[in-house]
C-alpha cells in the first residue's frame, strides 16, 4: 500500500478509532484488499483501544480525517489464503469494490469507507520497485450447491465457448446469482422447449425460421423465442419427444429459460485484465474481453477464487 503521500504519523486522540487494516495477496499477482466488518453495510471497524489489535495486526499509523481516527494496521497471512464469506466476521473488501462496484455479492460499502478513499486514493494501490501494480477487477460464477469442489478445482463450469470464443467466462452479481439459482437444461448451443406442435409429419424439414419472437418449422408454430435469444444464429430441429423439443444452434443462443430452482453457490473471483479489448467480439492478439458486465479470460493464471456464499432456493 503507498502510504508516502500522507501523514500517518498522527497521534491517535481521544474518542472513536476506525479500523483501517489492509493486506497484500500475491496468489496470481500482487494486490491490495481491506478487511471490512459486515453489517448492514460492509464497515470499518471502530474501537476506543488500538492495543489489542496491535497484538494481531502491524500497526503503521494513523491519519487524522474529518476529525476522527483512522488507525492502519497491515494484515500478514498466508499467500492463497481462500475462505468463505458466509460466516466470517470480516470480508476482503478489494479496491475495484471499494471505488467502483461499491459493494461485495449484494452486501454495499458504507458510503464512509468509499468517502475515506476517495480522498486517499493510492491506499489502494500495491506498489513494488516504484511501479504501481494493475488494479484487478471482480467478478463472479453462480454454480448449483452439489459443482462448487468442481468448480474450484477444475474450472469447468464457466469454460465455454460464448460470445468471445472459448474462454473462462465470468458474469457480474445478478448474473451469477441466476446461474446459481437455476439449474440449466439448455447450453449454449441446445435450447429446450415445451413440446406443443412437433410431431412425425413434420421432420421432413428440420430448419426453423423466427417471426414476431415465435419459432416455426414448415409455418407451424413451435414455440416462443425466449428473451435475449441470438435470432442471427441458425436453429435446426435437434430433438424431440412428447413433451419436450431441443433445438441446435450454429452460435450461441445466449437463451435466457425459467428453469428449475435450486440451491445455488455464487463464487467471486479476482481478475487480472491482461491484454484486454471492451467490445462485442473477440480479436486476436487479446487475452481477455468484457462487454456488457460479462468478462473472459483465456487463461487460469489470471484468476483466482477470493470467497463463496450459498442462496438457497
């Protein structure tokens, strides 16, 4: 943390002590993240004594803001360190969240933590050899209850081949949280639908055309376009029975379904944006993209797991 621009040198007065207590993790590359108490809100903690903190922590100093304490103190741990957010007292808060997103899963920072660093900025960044280090961003992957060891281990839940061809893909909060509270029955390039007209007479012709958000097949309604459905793509008949009928795609379908309800997972990642283009499609020469809160990252080296909390149906 670069500390030098200001006076931490302050005595601490009498009356309330916000905790400022930060941490260096080095498990991909270096970066800064800040221990906040969760409440209502994702808080500083505040203490009338420093000593016993001192015990746990490094004390640096203290900075003299708006008439109160900000004690700051540096947490030495572990490199890698992974733990849970659903029952820890206080949560890695990184600077992306801090000054950006504002808020961790769907609990916000209290608006005091982000005025306090809106005025000391370069707390928040890791400096090594006098070059400041890439801030990494967060995002998250919502996964059912029963694929988390999965996902951590292999990475197999958010590697696909989407909208930037294949990467590890990752979304914001809501996204993820959907993904985690329904279990998908259709994949990227399978679309399944209630099966209300489909029978033997009609597989002699297997495209489908799109009119007015419905699909056809020889002018025969089959089914509603679901929203956000890529109607560029081309959708053959895959599959079908009595009740259900699947449709193929020669693109992604990016297909939003009402499916099944479950207990879901959300993991949170950090993320090192390295060679990275903000647009539609993917170009070569990049190794990461973003375009409308959704990210991906070619490789495993540039993320990493920070925490994980569990939604239950």
């Amino acid at each position: 943390m670069e500390t030098i621009h200001y006076d931490i040198n302050n005595p601490i007065e009498k009356g309330p002590i916000n905790l400022v207590i930060y941490g260096v993790d080095s498990i991909i590359q270096p970066y800064i993240y800040f221990l906040c108490k969760k409440k209502n809100t994702l808080q500083f903690e505040v203490t009338e004594d420093i000593e016993e903190f001192k015990k746990k922590y490094e004390y640096k100093g203290n900075i003299h803001f708006e008439g109160e304490n900000y004690a700051i103190f540096e947490e030495r741990q572990l490199e890698g360190d992974f733990l849970p957010t659903m029952s820890d007292k206080l949560w890695k808060v990184l600077s992306f969240e801090l000054l950006y997103s504002k808020k961790v899963f769907d609990v916000e920072v209290d608006k005091k933590v982000v005025h306090f660093f809106r005025n000391y900025p370069n707390m928040l960044c890791y400096t090594k050899d006098g070059y400041k280090i890439e801030v990494p961003v967060v995002g998250y992957v919502g996964v059912g209850e029963g694929e988390l060891n999965e996902q951590i281990i292999l990475q197999k839940q958010n590697n696909k081949n989407g909208t930037f061809k294949r990467g590890y893909y990752f979304l914001d909060y809501e996204g993820a949280l959907h993904d985690a509270n329904y279990e998908k029955e259709n994949d990227e390039y399978l679309l399944k639908l209630k099966n209300v007209s489909v029978t033997d007479s009609l597989i002699d012709d297997l495209t489908i055309t799109i009119r007015d958000d419905k699909f056809f097949i020889n002018h025969i309604f089959i089914g509603d376009v679901p929203p956000h459905c890529n109607k560029e793509a081309t959708y053959t008949l895959y599959y079908y029975d009595k009740e259900v009928v699947y449709l193929k795609s020669n693109k992604p379908n990016h297909c939003v379904v009402n499916n099944k309800k479950r207990d879901g997972i959300v993991i949170r990642y950090v993320m090192f944006l390295n060679r990275h283009w903000i647009g539609p499609k993917s170009r070569k020469n990049y190794d990461s993209f973003s375009y409308n809160s959704v990210y991906m990252i070619k490789s495993t080296e540039n993320f990493a797991c920070i925490s994980y909390d569990l939604y239950k149906k």
